[in-house]
C-alpha cells in the first residue's frame, strides 16, 4: 500500500521545522565557543575592534548581515567584559556576544 502524499503546505512546515532545528543547534554551538558566553569570553586587545568583528560574522539563522544593537560594559562573576548584541537586518534574530580587553604589558 502506498503512502499518502503530503500536501503542499505539510512538506513546507517540515521544511521550516527542519530549517529551525538546525538553526537552533547552530546557535547551541555557537554559545560553546568564545565569545558565545559570559564564561567564554573572546579575549581582544582594544575596544574599537568590537563592532568590526560582530559585524563581520553573519547570522546563524538566515546568512544575512547583523548590526549592532546594544554595547555596554558590565561586570559578570567580578570580570569587566564588553556585552555586545547584534540583530540581524532580515529575520531579527538576537545574538549576544561577550568579550573580554586583555592589554599586552609593554616590556
């Protein structure tokens, strides 16, 4: 007996469902790596490469260009890091990124 084809609108959702699955397990990698967490934060040498290098990395839901939304400075677990939030300019996806100044001692 043959199975039932789906209906148009059935093969988008699970598209889409697929397509939200992945993304959802990119954003969970992301957080893994530096910068993704308060307890990871990327280390940079000055402030003003912050909005280059957020700028630079493209959305983890859609593939399109982020812009930065929000830049403050806050103390996390007695650290001073940079909190940086970007949205993307298509589907508005929030990602916050957390880094840390780390100066070279001159000799």
């Amino acid at each position: 007996m043959k199975k039932k084809q789906k209906s148009a609108r059935a093969e988008r959702r699970a598209r889409e469902r697929a397509r939200d699955k992945l993304a959802d397990a990119r954003e969970k990698l992301w957080r893994l790596e530096p910068g993704g967490s308060a307890s990871r934060p990327l280390d940079i040498a000055s402030a003003s490469v912050i909005e280059p290098r957020t700028r630079a990395e493209a959305c983890l839901r859609c593939g399109a260009a982020v812009r930065s939304a929000d830049h403050r400075a806050e103390t996390i677990d007695e650290r001073r890091l940079r909190v940086v939030t970007t949205t993307c300019a298509v589907c508005g996806a929030a990602r916050t990124w957390y880094f840390r100044l780390v100066s070279e001692l001159m000799s």
